[in-house]
C-alpha cells in the first residue's frame, strides 16, 4: 500500500517538531509540506493530492475549524490543540482523531492507525466503515453490518449496539436486544465501525457514544454497566 501523504498546519514551531518527528517514525506516513497557516495551506490543497492533515485549532488568520468547515471533500484530519472544549465541534465535522497536547507517540499511532485502517477498508470495499464518499461515488452510507455468528451471518444495526468487549481471540457484542459472540479482535470490529459513533475507551472495549448515561474520569456507564477507562484513552472522553 502506497504512504499516507501528510501535510501539518501548526503555528507552533515546537508542536510541528514533534508532529515531524513522529511522522518520521511512522513507516506508512509521509510528510509533504508543513503551513504556519490555514490559508496558505488552502492554496497549496488547490493543486495538491493530501491524505491526512494534522491541524491545530489555533491558528492565525483563520481558525481550523473555520478552515475545515470550508473544505467540500475535505481529506482525512487529525485535530491537535491544548483544549480539549473544541472537541464535539470537531467530531461534528467527521475528524478522525483529536489529539489532546500533549500527546504521546503511542498516541499518536492510534490516531494515524485509523486514518490507515480506513485507506485499507476502503481499497477492500467493506461495507459500513466509513462516513464519508468521494464526489460522484454511487450508493448509501449503511447503518448495519453483518458478523459471523455460529456460522451464520447475523445483522446487526448500529443503533442497537451498546459496547463491545474483547475476550481473547473473540468479541462479545452487547445490543439492546441481545448478546453476539464473533470470532474477531477488538480491532477489526473497530475497522467496520463509524468513527464518529463508536470510540474506543480501553484496549479491551469499544462503547456507542450515544448510549453512554455518565461519566468519570476512570469509568463510563452504559446501559447501567461499568466499563473501565484505559490510561492510554482517557483523552477520549473529553469529547463527549
């Protein structure tokens, strides 16, 4: 698979340092250019192919939310600030990931890892992975998916889904109506889930965001079940 060609829209020399530094490290990403700000990224988006775009929400000129809100199809985006208020906006606007300054490079690998995953499942044509189509691509956005279950096919609504817990090498599925088990990791099943509606709060479990009732700083209940939130995720739930 060809790289992920990456452009960082940052206006602080530091944070475009350790952004370039853990792209270098990445061996599936590759840097094209680096902007100071959003509008002269806007230029150079004219006539250039990008795949993901690192971009901070503080930026002279003009705002990145304000930017991305002029973007028609726009690319991949990954948000990088200190404040973490700006997040449900972003969610609005389908970013991929949101990262929270500052942020660790094994952090930054989960955030870009989904960005892969999605140029994976969408060169595969799954079905239900993703939000967004390129112009003029032909058919609907599912809100179902279909898993193996005891050798059969079973579909599953996305509204019905309330988490999903890892047990090994398989997954338990929790719906509002009953329970699946589906030889698959925690993974895969996050591959074919929208990112917009499903997080990953714990290397052991995925929740729906809209059935989460509460929260702590350690925990989310959901359908009046406690689930654990992992050190690596808690940036996560400063989103909701």
């Amino acid at each position: 698979m060809s790289k992920i060609k990456c452009i960082i829209i940052e206006d602080e020399p530091l944070a475009v340092k350790v952004l370039s530094d853990y792209i270098l490290q990445t061996p599936f990403l590759e840097l094209q250019e680096t902007f100071k700000d959003a509008i002269l990224a806007t230029d150079y988006l004219r006539d250039n192919q990008v795949d993901l775009i690192f971009l901070d929400i503080h930026l002279p000129k003009l705002k990145g939310m304000a930017f991305l809100k002029t973007l028609t199809h726009p690319p991949a985006v990954i948000v990088t600030t200190a404040y973490h208020q700006y997040a449900v906006e972003g969610f609005n606007l389908n970013v991929t990931d949101y990262l929270l300054k500052p942020f660790e490079f094994e952090r930054f690998l989960i955030a870009v890892t989904k960005v892969k995953t999605a140029e994976s499942v969408s060169a595969k044509g799954l079905i239900g992975s993703k939000e967004k189509q390129e112009p003029g691509e032909s058919g609907e956005t599912k809100d179902y998916l279909f898993l193996n279950v005891q050798k059969k096919k079973v579909k599953i609504s996305f509204s019905e889904i309330v988490y999903i817990e890892s047990q090994r090498e398989y997954i338990k599925i929790v719906t509002t109506k009953k329970e699946y088990i589906s030889k698959m990791s925690t993974h895969e099943i996050e591959d074919l889930l929208p990112s917009n509606l499903f997080k990953r709060i714990h290397r052991s479990y995925i929740v729906s965001m809209s059935k989460i009732e509460s929260y702590t700083a350690e925990t989310v209940e959901v359908n009046g079940v406690s689930i654990p939130i992992g050190r690596g995720y808690r940036d996560i739930i400063e989103k909701l």
